[in-house]
C-alpha cells in the first residue's frame, strides 16, 4: 500500500466509504437511526498527527460500539437484532481497517508499543468517568437523548463499584473487630475472616447442590446489588414471583412463541422476529397470559395437559422486509466490494392462534438468569456440567417464598432450592394445572410434596417437609469441596413471597376495602411502605388520629400487563426537592426544576460528585419510603396532621418516563393520591 496515500486517507478520513445512513430507513430499534456513520466518526477524529488520528478513530469506533451494547440491555448476552449487528460490524470492520493502515504507513514500535495500534488510549470501560469526554469526545457524535438514555443504565454500574469499595472497608473492619470480640464462628477456623452476606449466599447455594459456578455469579449479583442499595434504596425494585414459561410454541403460519422467562420472541408470517414483555396471572379460571402486543394483548390460557389456548386469528403488528438497498463499499486497501441492506416496512399481520404445544426448550443462553454461567461454561470448555442449563419447558416459577429462619423455597431455573433452617437442597419439580388450579409438584426424595399457587401470589400446602442437605466441612484430599450430612424439618402452611409482612387473610380483606375505595386496615404493617430516617424528628399520632396517604395509578395499564406503579419506589420528604438540592450545594441553573437536577447529577460522569452528595441529603429528609403493590397501590404509615409533605418518584410506561414532585397537605384521615399523566412534571 502506498504510504502517502494511506497517511491521507487517515487524515481525511476515507478509507472506508459506507451504506447509506441509518436515518434513511425505520430501525430496530428506532434510536439507531441516530448513530453516525462510520465516514462521519472519522472526520470528526481528524487531528494533525495521523497516528493519533487512528488512535482516536479507533478508540471511538470502539466507545459507539460499548455504547450500543449497553442501551441493547440483554439483548449483549441473548442475540442482538439484525440492525444492531449491521452497525456493530460496521464499527468493528472500519477499527480493524483503521489499524491496518496504520500499521502499514508507520511500521516498528511507537511509545512503548511494538506497532501504532497495539495503543490502546481510549478504550475506557463503560463505569469510567473519562468514557465519551476524554480524549474522544464521543458524545459529540450522539444526540442528548441517547446520551442520557445511556447513562441511566450505567448510573447503577457505577454506584455499585463505589457502594461495594465502601462495603468492602466497613466489612472488613466490622469482621476484625468482630473476631476480636468472640473470635470465629463455628467450622471457621481461627484467624479466617467473618463471611459476609455474599459469601454466605454462595455456602448455601452450594451446599443447596447447584452448579458452583451459577452460584458464584449470583451470590456476587446479590452481595453487589445490596450493597448498592443501602447507598441508593430508590433503585431497588420489588422481587419478581410467580409463574414464568419456558420454551418454543410453534403454531401454524410460521406463528412461533419462545419463552426465556423473562420475555418471548414472537413471529408470524413474514414478521421480523420481536422480543415481546409478558405475564402470566393466576386468576380464579386458571393460569392466563397476556403478552404485550399491538393493536391488542394476546391472550392465552394454560390448559391442563400444559399446552396454550389462543383466541384464533389475531392481529399482530411488526415489520417486513419490502427490499433491499445495494451499493458499493471501498477499502483503505482499494480493493470493492458490493453490500446489501434490508428495506423494513410497519405491517399488521393475521396469525391463528389455537392450540399450543411446546416442542424444545430455550436456549440457556436466552435467559438473564441462566445466561452468565452458560457463557462462561462456552468459554472455559464446560468445567460445571450442571451450570447455565435450560429451564425445562412449560410453567415455571420464580422467586423467594417463606423465610430462610424456617421453611424457606427459592425457584431457580432448574429445580427449587427446599431450605428448612441451615439445611437446604435443590428438588426438581414441576407446575402442572390440575381443574383451575395451578399446583407445584417438588420431587422431595421418598417425601414428595404439593402446593398450590393463590390469586394472591402465597403458595401453600400442609403436613411437613423433611430436608436432607449437606454442610461444607473443609476440603477433601483431591482438592473439592468436602461436606458432612444435615437435615432439618419444618412444617408446610401459607408462605407469601419473600418480604411480605402481612398474612393472608389481612391481604384478602386489604384487597376488599380497596375494591370499595376504602383505605386498607390500620392493623399490621403496610407491606408497601416504611419509614426514613426524617421520620425520628416526627411525634407520632395515636392510632387513627393521623393522616395516611394512599397512592394510586393514573397512568393507561395494558390489560393483563404489570401496573406501571407496581415495583416503583417513591420517597415522601419533610422539605421540597429544592431545598435538598440548595443543601447538598448542587449546582441548578435558572429556570432547570429540581428533578432534572437530581437526574442529570446521578445519569452523567459531570455529576458524580453532585450524586453523591445529594442522595445523602435527600434520605437524611426521607420521611417514609413507598412501594406500590402489583395493583398500582402504596399506602404511607400514619403520620402526623397539619403539615406539608413532598413526594418525589418516577415511572416508565409506554416507552415514557414521568416524573412526580408533589406537596401533599396532611389532613386527619385517609387521602388518596393519583399519579398520573396531569399531575406529572416536565
């Protein structure tokens, strides 16, 4: 290659022409139209040295593509979309020819550096406060909306890389001294360290008999996300319980469900395949889907051999392929080649939907909670066969029932983890519909058990359960872990999901004053609300003599999808958000209200001080805590009268965020308060 020529295509940024922008056509999803071309990324890397110019080329070539995968969500560890990929591979062929010409233009070593583009100065992590602004300034080439819709998602990677270093200290700090005081705990030897709670979530899952490297990725999950809600509690949601599916559904007409758990993919006719959210209710007829679709939700029910009833043909809207665009792309070598991309059309569809019935499992590289060990199995050759294995298909469960102080049944993909106590062991098991009912078979050895799944999300069953688990003991002489038998046994009865406070018949009769427009009884904890540390300052009333706030859900809910509200956390203050943000010494321009402050402050690596700062003031004025249930409804404790209240919180629903700041006047009594679109702020 001809050195002048390639010092300046380097320069004018021209070695690799590409297709037509993306902006010229609908995409999947839609904010790829606003990623720049891969001509456009150059030109604006150009500087006067045109080894840096490849540097900074390269480097933000490779931030566009980290960019992408973040906003992509799951869709980096399950498949990303056929746009998607097109302008991945886009980015990563111009990186790799950006390179090779430099190489070639400026042989030998440069710095330290046996060739150009072994430096690597702009490949910041996602989490790094220098990622898009130093250096490259990537976010020059992206519009404010991507920009914040990014660092939404990696705000939360960043506070649990500050909430874990500062968990780390106080940990080790707390387990020395803690040695100190009584020395170890039993089976530990002296002078170990005292195990924190990650460490014990992966002993007993461990000691459950599942997969060593599944519970090493999710007893690390847990511990950081603890961690990082202790630092910022309003990014904790509620638990996800209840009845998922698993498995491909195909139909006739090329109709096709296929469930990972957390979502289906949905084809029909000549519709590209979409991801689509769903539920699965249990209502007093049976088992009920809904998955979120346009014009309306489809809706199945589970019958009772464990195949789907559709309501036949149904309209389903999506995107077809009408074409294709051809054009030539040029490399920095001069050699062409001809390049094809899809032409995609919104249609609606007709698909019949009857009887369904599964006939494979999903990939376990489809599923969130299967997905990271199932990778690292690819990687390192299977060391753990039992690890990121398939859900079996049909209905399944999730979550956390009971307590781990007694009977205790945590659903995982592959089995149920039965704890009684300290002795815990996976049991396969199985959800089969026997009349209307929905009932859990657990294949618990020689003592097999039962429960039943309630329209109020409680399992329940009778007689006892007898757990024959193991204990870690050491190590054995060929280096694994070694165990001694443990067995414990609990009785059967009503267990709620994990968290829950309050018992079934006070959430049956909660449930009938709601319906009545009647706030729930004053007798028990709300399971939806508790107090903050602004609540110690507060005299509280006598029972019945204070004021309680109901929330309630204005925004539209999709029949038989989540309530917008449900799972939220909104935060009721003794002062408006513009005082915490004068307190915290945040700085707020004129005219800018307090809420975007507060999320500019803790979605941008500007604001990263202005965060931190401002999450401690904002929870030292937290008054109460509120979590609306599934039916969109949060109830406050009772407070006292005659003051002013503010609260604060936000919800997404319908690809929107709203936002509620709100000062709420305290009146003896119950009021209700209804979040909706009118009452939400810009």
């Amino acid at each position: 290659m001809n050195i002048r020529a390639a010092l300046v295509g380097l320069v004018l940024g021209s070695q690799l022409a590409t297709a037509l922008p993306l902006a010229a056509q609908a995409t999947d999803p839609p904010y790829l139209s606003q990623f720049p071309t891969v001509e456009r990324v150059k030109k604006a890397m150009v500087v006067s040295d045109p080894r840096e110019t490849a540097l900074r080329q390269i480097g933000a070539l490779w931030q566009l593509e980290e960019i992408l995968k973040a906003l992509s969500g799951h869709r980096e560890f399950r498949g990303f979309t056929p746009d998607e990929q097109k302008v991945l591979g886009a980015y990563q062929v111009a990186e790799y020819y950006v390179a090779k010409a430099v190489d070639s233009a400026f042989p030998g070593p440069y710095g330290e550096w046996k060739k150009v583009s072994d430096n690597t100065p702009y490949r910041y992590m996602r989490t790094d406060p220098r990622f898009g602004v130093e250096g490259v300034q990537t976010w020059t080439l992206l519009p404010a909306a991507v920009q914040d819709q990014y660092y939404t998602i990696i705000g939360a990677e960043r506070l649990k890389n500050v909430a874990r270093a500062r968990a780390d200290s106080i940990a080790r700090a707390e387990g020395e001294a803690r040695m100190t005081r009584t020395g170890p705990p039993p089976g530990e030897q002296p002078g170990a360290p005292a195990k924190d709670e990650e460490t014990r979530q992966i002993r007993r899952c461990v000691e459950s008999g599942r997969s060593e490297i599944q519970c090493m990725m999710e007893g690390f999950g847990k511990g950081v996300m603890g961690m990082v809600y202790a630092v910022a509690p309003g990014l904790k949601t509620a638990p996800v319980h209840g009845i998922q599916m698993s498995g491909v559904y195909p139909g006739p007409g090329k109709f096709s469900l296929d469930f990972s758990g957390e979502s289906v993919t949905l084809s029909c006719a000549d519709l590209v395949a979409q991801s689509h959210s769903y539920a699965a209710l249990v209502q007093n007829d049976g088992v009920r889907i809904s998955i979120d679709n346009a014009p309306e939700p489809i809706v199945l029910m589970v019958k009772g051999d464990g195949v789907l009833q559709g309501a036949g043909s149904t309209a389903i809207a999506g995107q077809i392929i009408t074409g294709y665009e051809h054009g030539i792309r040029t490399w920095s070598d001069g050699r062409t080649e001809p390049i094809t991309r899809p032409i995609f059309a919104n249609v609606t569809r007709h698909c019949t939907i009857g009887t369904l019935a599964a006939t494979q499992q999903s990939s376990p590289l489809g599923s969130m909670s299967t997905a990271p060990a199932a990778a690292l199995n690819f990687i390192f050759g299977s060391p753990d066969p039992k690890a990121g294995k398939p859900a079996p298909v049909g209905m399944r469960m999730t979550g956390e029932y009971g307590t781990q102080a007694a009977l205790d049944l945590e659903f995982k993909p592959e089995g149920v983890v039965v704890g009684c106590r300290d002795a815990v062991i996976l049991r396969p098991y199985s959800v089969q519909m026997q009349g209307a009912r929905a009932v859990i078979s657990v294949q618990n050895g020689s003592a097999p058990f039962a429960l039943t799944l309630g329209t109020d999300g409680s399992v329940s069953g009778s007689g006892a359960v007898r757990v024959d688990g193991r204990v870690v003991t050491g190590t054995a002489p060929n280096g694994d872990i070694a165990y001694a038998p443990r067995s414990g046994n609990c009785t059967l009865g009503s267990l709620a999901p994990a968290g829950a406070q309050l018992s079934e018949a006070e959430i049956g009769a909660n449930a009938a004053r709601a319906s009545l427009g009647q706030p729930a009884a004053a007798a028990g904890p709300a399971p939806t609300a508790s107090l903050g540390a602004a609540a110690a300052a507060l005299k509280m009333p006598a029972t019945g003599a204070g004021a309680v706030f109901q929330l309630e859900n204005g925004l539209p809910a999709a029949p038989g999808l989540p309530n917008p509200l449900a799972g939220q956390s909104f935060l009721l203050l003794d002062v408006p958000l513009d005082k915490i943000v004068t307190e915290a010494g945040a700085a707020q321009s004129a005219g800018v209200p307090a809420t975007k402050v507060l999320e500019r402050a803790c979605t941008t690596v500007a604001g990263q001080a202005d965060c931190a700062k401002l999450i401690k003031v904002l929870h030292s004025h937290e008054i109460a805590s509120l979590r609306p249930d599934q039916t969109g409804v949060a109830q406050s404790p009772e407070l006292p009268v005659g003051r002013s209240y503010y609260l604060f919180g936000t919800a997404i629903t319908g690809g929107r965020k709203y936002t509620w700041h709100l000062p709420l006047v305290a009146k003896t009594g119950w009021t209700k308060v209804t979040l909706g679109q009118a009452n939400s702020v810009p």
